[in-house]
C-alpha cells in the first residue's frame, strides 16, 4: 500500500533506459556463466536471469544492464520461471516506489526496442502487470502519441486518474488524446520549436500551455507544471532559473495547480548527484513546488524535512543551485576532498 506524504511524487524508475552496473551488488553470475539481476520479492532474496539478448549486447561489454527493459523481456518471452520473475521484479520495484511515498508509477518503454510493434507490444504488457500490483495510478511516459494512447486505453481509472508525461506547445497533439482519456497532465515549459532559454520564456510557454488545457476541460488541480530543469553542469544560472519559474507561476495559478518537474536532471555530469537532487526539491519546495518526477527512495516528505540547507554539503550544494558557485569548482572541489 502507499504512504503518500503530502510531497505529489511521480515515481520515475520505472524507465526501459534505466541501468544497473554489471559490477554492482545488483548483478551476479553463477558457477555455470549465466547472469541474474538479484532483488527481494517481500523480503526474500530473489534473481531474475538475464537474457542472452542482453547479455551480448554493447551495453554488456561497456559493463551496464537495462534492468527494466530485461525484466520486462523475460517477463513477455521467457519461459515460465523467467515469465513469473520479470513479473516478480517490476512488480518488487512498484512495492519499494509505493512504500516510500509514490503518487504516481512513471512506466516508460521508448527505449525498449527499435520496432513499433515491439514497444506497444511492451507499454501495453507492462500497464497490465504494474496495476496488478500497485494502489496508485499509473503515468505515462512516452513521445510517440501511438504508445501513449496503447497505454491509456488499458489503465485502471479506480486507482485515480492516469497522469500523462508529457504535454507541451511542442507536443500539443497529445492534449486532445489527454483530455479524452481522463487524464491528468504534465504540462512542460517547451515551446512550440524551441527550448525556452530563461524565466520569462518558460512562463510565457506555460501560461499559453495552460489555456490550451483549460480550454479542453482540464481543472487547475490535474495541471501539473514542469518548468524544465536543465543541468547546472551546462551552466550554473539553471537551477535558479527555474525555481524562480517555480515562484512565479506559484503566485499567478494559486494553491490549487501542482507542479512535477523531473528534478533530477539538475544534477546530471555531477558527482554526488542524490544530494544535490535533494537539495534542488527543498529550494524547489520552498518556493511553492509541491511535487516532482523523482526517485522516492531519495525524496519524499521526510527527507526533504530533515535536509538543513544551512551548513556542510548540503550549502554547498545550495550555492551551486543558486548560482554561486562559478563553474561549481567548489561542489566539485568538495567531492573531492571527500574521497581523499
């Protein structure tokens, strides 16, 4: 069962691009060469055998395994034992996301397979077996609308609304399919054909965005707005960018919008990335963001309460977020010094 906290996360491991380090604790071969990806199925130790399909592939050789995307392929064409653990584990992943405070499933398939036919063929599997197990409603991540509405028209609207990753003036085609499936959106600050380069930009997209919606009959409590965090790694002014995004569209919609930036990707190309991601949803929070595409092992209510920003990594980290930290040489210094 959930434990939702009053921070709206959208769970976002569920992704077929997601990887385990084939050197980790999460891989290990037996006596005889074969490989598993080893997790706990309600406590128990358990192992989901990896396919040769995988096994021989470039990623094997770079040391990474696409652990979702296995699961899901063992899961669709194993044999039964292989069937029954590609079940097992994602249906594991949805226990541990919901545990720690999940709103929403983040599924995403895009990056499954090269074949259309193959991708839908996994959207729609995968949206079965999640909602076997999980108490929440499902989102669904995907660019092309062919996988989306497959997704849509299999969710179980008795676990709440579905929420759809994403809409935006770019992807305007998705709102229609959006509104008549009963969804709830996420609602991202892309224009039309470019990328919205600072604070005005990203509101000014949202605010055409959001009439666009309103005029589909979507209410302000199903918008969830995504400013679009950019990485700090690229230049030290994007996380300020964007919580000052957040502060002002907070002040124009009210209480009652939401908002489910992915804010993880403020850290990419960075060491220590967990705490600066932890960092960026407090500044986030604090200037009126209720929610974000997220792991929930690592943000959730009580992380977030018992993070203090005033001293250690955690400022340093701020100042990064904050643009105070030229070319962040500081962060990275730090993190250094940490491993010496």
């Amino acid at each position: 069962m959930s434990s939702k906290g009053s921070y709206i996360v959208v769970g976002e491991n569920i992704h077929c691009t997601r990887i385990r380090m084939t050197s980790g604790k999460f891989v290990e071969t037996d006596p005889s060469g074969r490989s598993f990806l080893v997790f706990k199925d309600r406590g128990v130790p358990a192992r989901l055998p990896i396919p040769e399909l995988f096994t021989s592939s470039d990623d094997w050789k770079n040391g990474k395994i696409r652990h979702v995307a296995a699961a899901i392929y063992q899961g669709m064409r194993g044999s039964a034992e292989e069937r029954a653990a590609g079940e097992s584990y994602l249906a594991a992943m949805v226990r541990e996301q919901e545990a720690a405070g999940a709103w929403f499933l983040d599924v995403n398939v895009d990056e499954y397979s090269l074949e259309l036919d193959d991708k839908l063929a996994a959207v729609e599997w995968a949206v079965e077996v999640l909602q076997r197990y999980a108490t929440v409603p499902l989102s669904i991540d995907s660019s092309d609308t062919r996988l989306l509405a497959a997704a849509l028209g299999r969710c179980d609207t008795s676990k709440g609304k579905p929420l759809v990753n994403s809409v935006s003036l770019e992807r305007a085609a998705m709102i229609p399919l959006a509104a008549r499936s009963g969804a709830c959106v996420i609602a991202g600050a892309t224009g039309e054909a470019l990328m919205p380069e600072g604070v005005e930009e990203r509101v000014d997209n949202i605010r055409t965005l959001v009439r666009r919606l309103a005029a589909e009959g979507f209410a302000l409590g199903d918008i969830f707005l995504d400013p679009l965090v950019m990485p700090v790694s690229v230049n030290t002014e994007n996380g300020k960018v964007v919580i000052e995004a957040v502060r002002r569209l907070r002040a124009e919609y009210g209480k009652d919008i939401h908002f489910a930036p992915g804010l993880s990707n403020v850290s990419f190309g960075l060491p220590r990335r967990p705490l600066i991601n932890q960092v960026f949803a407090k500044l986030c929070l604090e200037a009126g963001c209720d929610g974000g595409i997220v792991d929930p092992a690592q943000i959730n209510d009580r992380s977030l309460a018992s993070l203090d920003l005033s001293s250690g990594p955690a400022a340093l980290a701020r100042d990064l977020l904050l643009g105070q930290d030229e070319y962040g040489l500081a962060w990275i210094s730090s993190c250094r010094d940490a491993q010496g």
